[in-house]
C-alpha cells in the first residue's frame, strides 16, 4: 500500500508547480509585509485583513471591469485597505474599543461591504484583459522570467519604501509607540494619531496584495481573505525563524527582515503545495496553516519557561 | 518673574463610587520658582507620584487648576503636555523604547514637542552631539550608539533617560522615584548625573524619593505631603539645617502614628 501511495506521487507535477507557487508567494508576500507592521512593529494583532485583503480584490476587479488600467486600479485597492485600516484605528482610538474586537467588528461590516463593491460574491475580470500586473498565465508564458523579475523587482521596492518609512522621523514615531506607548507619550508621540496611520498603512498594503491576487486569479471573491491573517503571520514567522539570527547585527538588518517577510511567504507556500502533493485532502489547509502558526508562536514562550525551570533548578 | 509651576487646589479621586474609591489628591497646592528644585517625600499613599502624573496629564484630574510658565495646561492630554515636560519613571523600562537604538531613543527625545515628519529620523550632527553628551555619562555608551536599550542595565536606562529629558530643554524636570529600583551604588552614580543635568540646563525640578537623606542633601526645597496634601513645605538655609529625625518628628505630628512600618527609610 505504501508504495502504491509513492508510485501515484509525481515529482515532475510538484516541479511544475514551483513557478505558480512563488508568484503567490510573492504576491502574498505583500499582505504578510502589512502583517508584519501590525502584528511587530505596532504590537497590535490586527483582524482587519481577512476583510480588506478582498476589499482590495474587489476595488480592484471592479474598477478593472469598468475600463480602467489594471495597474492604476491597485491605487485604488490599496487607498481602500487605508480606509478599512482607518475605521479599526478610529474603533479602537477614538472609541475605546480593544484593538481585536475593533478589528474583528471592522472586518465583519467589511464582508457585507465587499459583497456591495461586487453586487454578488464573486467577480472576474475577463479573459482578454490586457495589461494585467499579474497574472497565471504570465507564470508559464515563454516570457516569464521578465515577469518574475518584475514582481520581485516591485516587491524589493516596497521593501525600500517601508524601509524608509520607518526610518523617517514619523516612522520611529510608530516603532516607539508598539514599543513603549507610555515613553511614546512622554516623548510627545500622539500614540493614537500613531497607531491609526500604521494600521492604514498595514492595511494598505494588505489591500494591494488583494488588488494584485485578484488580478492574478482573474478574480475577486468576498472569501478569498479568509484566513489570511494567519497566512502573513506563517509567513512572517517562518521569516523569522529562519532568517531572525542572519539579519540581527546587519547594518541594515531592518530592510533584511523586512526582504525575508518575501522569502518566509513563498516558504509557506511551498510547504502548502508539497502538503497538497502528498495528497492530503486540501479541506485540511486551514488547519495545517493554523498549527504552523501556534508551534511557532509557542516556542519562544516554551523556550523561556523552560529557561527559568533550569534557572530554578539550579 | 513669575512661576515655573503653579499647581492650584488639584483634587483626584480613583473608582469614585465604588467600594474600591480612593481619594489620591485632596487640594494640593504649590509653587515652584524657576530653577527651584523640589524633593518630594512621604509614606505610602500620600500622592507624590500621583501630583507628578497629574501635572504630566497621565489622566485628568477632577478639579483644580495646573499652570505651566503661565500656560494653563490642565486639559492637555498628556501628549500635548510632553512639550513642556522631561520624565523619568521608576520602572527603568518606562522611559525607553527596548527594541529602539540608544541613538534612536535620543533623537525621538530630542524632538519633544516637535512636529514628526518624513526627514529621515536622526542626522550625522546629532550622532556625533548624542556620542559628546554619552561620554560625559561616564558609563562607556559612547560607543553603544546603535545598541538596543533593552540590553542595557537598569542604571544605563535611567542615565539616558536622564539625558533624553534634557536634550529638549523641559520647563519642569519630574523625577518620579527614579532612584528606587537601583541597587545603591548606581542610585548614587544617578543621582549625581541628575544633580548635573539639572545645574547645567538650568532646570526647575521635582523628585520623589522615599530616600529621606537623598531628599534633604538634594535640591533647595522639600515637601512632605500626607493623605493627599502637602503638610510640609521647606526651603533655603532651613532645608539645609534639617536631619531625618527632624522629618520623622514632622511626619509623626502630621499622621499622629509613627510609620516604622511605612516604606519610607531612613538611610
């Protein structure tokens, strides 16, 4: 039996999947970098992006239906995301609501408003769109060494703006506010003007990452976030254990992680495909998604607890 | 000239209405000159930290007026009120950002009050200042510019800290008990920097301690407040006369119990 299970695996298939895998990696990638704002550089576990990854779909596809240039469509995407991540700021600033049921009540009225940007759950953009920024047939056209050179080449850029940011004196602004929200103040940081724009500024680019995926698949779904804040903290986790030690120390360590947040996305992709080419049953994606993501999250604390016992012990 | 800080009939109470309702300030009221520079003593309960976190507008207080300068800061939110204000904290961990650089702790500081904007968050010049103002330090952090502040000691923090409340000259310096959680050796190396920092800037100052020694050998005025209000106010030549066991004869008098058991020490 057992080799009967081998015999019907076919290396070539899973061979054949690595280029799709990477371009979703990538595209993702892009969702797991406003993650990775949130949920470290803000402190702020931030449920907004199941609802503003199909917001940005949905913008996107729409306008993209209605004779606008599928790339001038992603501005809009990602302008959409900002106002999703401004109205969780807003619930949980000027309203007093803990950050994750702000963001849990924003996500919630966004599936309502995602199904009222489509009119029905799924959209599509047609199958002659031209000038798609990305695309699956893009992924085995003879040309698509230029198109993966493209996205890495935008996806480095983002790396440089958020770099940037973060640097400028606004940016460090929000890095002490995840930080030390009481220093913040002291310092005369208006943590709550901070945490609003960091949080449009995730959700922007989460809202992107939509815009490009739905562009990718040729369509938007009001489901297709579903989940993903769990995928960008796999990804941005898988990042970290794997890359954490390599950047620390780096002179611009900063701009490292913030690249590895790509490499740690495409890993989790990878790691999802080679689970679907093993043949387990795709219903259990979620699942596996959700325990790579607890392991992850517990070890440093398992670590430490288990650091004091010897400490105790001894 | 008039005064630096003018606190005026401040009331707090906590959990109002509940079993739980705790009357914090009940009418303090004070003036300090430019320049002056208040220690603050007391036992438990008393309201020293709690009159230092209304003037930093860490919540509102219920009545009563705060005036900064002549500039009445009373509704400011405490963001609003930094501008005015240097802080250090009693928990070392407060007043720094851990996963920040020690030259990014800085240059946040220095631009207290000071719209942020997109220029990039630290310049060479500051650096090299920032590296100056380190070495007088003594503590070997000239070299550390780019190391985190979570990895340095407890008395490190409280020494940038010290010089991060400087480096925009405050209109009143709040020294919230920032000796307490320090070993001795280094309370005193902290001590001594604040001394410092305050003669050099020239600052006007407030400083909680629950040290009666550290209160009468620093600065030209002391207070000692009880049960929310100030029930002893003290300066000049006077102040300098004064031993603990004059303060303890006064807190005595002031309670009617004696507070061998209270946290105030006398070393």
């Amino acid at each position: 039996m057992i080799v009967e299970y081998f015999s019907l695996l076919d290396p070539a298939a899973l061979m054949r999947n690595i280029p799709g895998t990477v371009a979703q990696g990538l595209i993702w990638g892009i969702m797991a970098l406003g993650v990775y704002i949130t949920f470290r550089i803000l402190d702020f576990a931030d449920l907004t992006v199941d609802g503003s990854l199909a917001t940005g779909g949905a913008v996107a596809v729409m306008l993209i239906q209605g004779g606008m240039h599928p790339a001038v469509s992603l501005i809009f995407a990602f302008l959409a995301g900002m106002l999703a991540g401004m109205v969780t700021g807003l619930l949980h600033t000027a309203l007093g609501i803990p950050g994750i049921l702000a963001s849990i009540l924003t996500q919630i009225s966004l599936y309502s408003i995602n199904l009222g940007i489509m009119g029905k759950a799924n959209q599509s953009v047609g199958i002659t769109q031209q000038n798609l920024v990305a695309s699956i047939k893009y992924v085995s056209a003879d040309d698509s060494l230029v198109f993966f050179a493209k996205m890495i080449l935008g996806c480095l850029i983002l790396v440089a703006a958020v770099y940037w940011f973060f640097g400028t004196e606004l940016g460090a602004s929000i890095r002490a506010t995840g930080c030390n929200p009481q220093m913040a103040r002291a310092q005369g940081i208006n943590t709550n003007y901070t945490k609003v724009l960091a949080l449009m500024i995730s959700n922007g680019l989460v809202g992107l990452s939509g815009g490009i995926y739905a562009q990718y698949q040729s369509s938007a779904d009001v489901n297709m976030g579903r989940g993903a804040i769990v995928i960008g903290l796999a990804a941005v986790i898988i990042s970290e254990v794997i890359f954490g030690k390599l950047c620390a120390g780096k002179k611009i360590a900063f701009a490292y992680t913030l690249a590895a947040i790509f490499v740690g996305s495409i890993l989790y992709y990878m790691a999802c495909s080679l689970v679907i080419w093993l043949k387990v049953d795709s219903n259990y994606m979620k699942l596996f998604s959700a325990i790579v993501v607890a392991f992850f999250l517990a070890v440093p604390y398992l670590k430490e607890k288990h650091a004091v016992k010897n400490r105790r012990a001894k | 000239m008039g005064y630096m800080l003018e606190i005026q009939d401040i009331h707090k109470t906590f959990n109002k209405g509940t079993i739980n309702e705790k009357v914090a300030l009940n009418g303090v009221n004070l003036n300090l000159n430019p320049g002056d520079f208040v220690t603050i003593i007391g036992g438990n309960g008393a309201g020293k930290s709690t009159t230092l976190n209304a003037i930093a507008g860490v919540w509102a207080v219920d009545e009563g007026k705060i005036i900064v300068d002549g500039t009445d800061i009373t509704r400011l939110s405490e963001h609003k009120r930094a501008v005015y204000l240097g802080r250090v904290f009693q928990d070392p961990m407060t007043g720094t950002a851990a996963t920040m650089s020690i030259e990014e702790n800085m240059a946040i500081a220095a631009r207290r009050g000071e719209r942020r904007g997109l220029g990039w968050g630290i310049s060479r010049k500051e650096r090299d200042s920032y590296r100056e103002q380190l070495r007088e330090l003594n503590l070997g952090l000239e070299d550390r510019l780019s190391s985190k502040v979570g990895l340095l000691s407890g008395g490190q923090r409280q020494a940038i800290t010290l010089l991060m409340a400087s480096l925009k000259k405050p209109k009143l310096l709040l020294l919230d008990e920032h000796t307490a959680a320090l070993d001795p050796k280094t309370a005193a190396k902290v001590l001594e920097i604040s001394d410092k920092i305050i003669v050099e800037h020239n600052l006007t100052a407030m400083m909680v301690t629950h040290n009666m020694r550290d209160a009468i050998a620093h600065g030209n005025r002391l207070i000692m407040m009880h049960e929310g209000r100030v029930i002893y106010d003290v300066a000049g030549e006077e102040k300098k006369k004064l031993h603990v066991s004059d303060l303890l004869a006064k807190f005595e008098e002031a309670s009617g119990s004696e507070f061998a058991n209270d946290r105030m020490m006398l070393s």
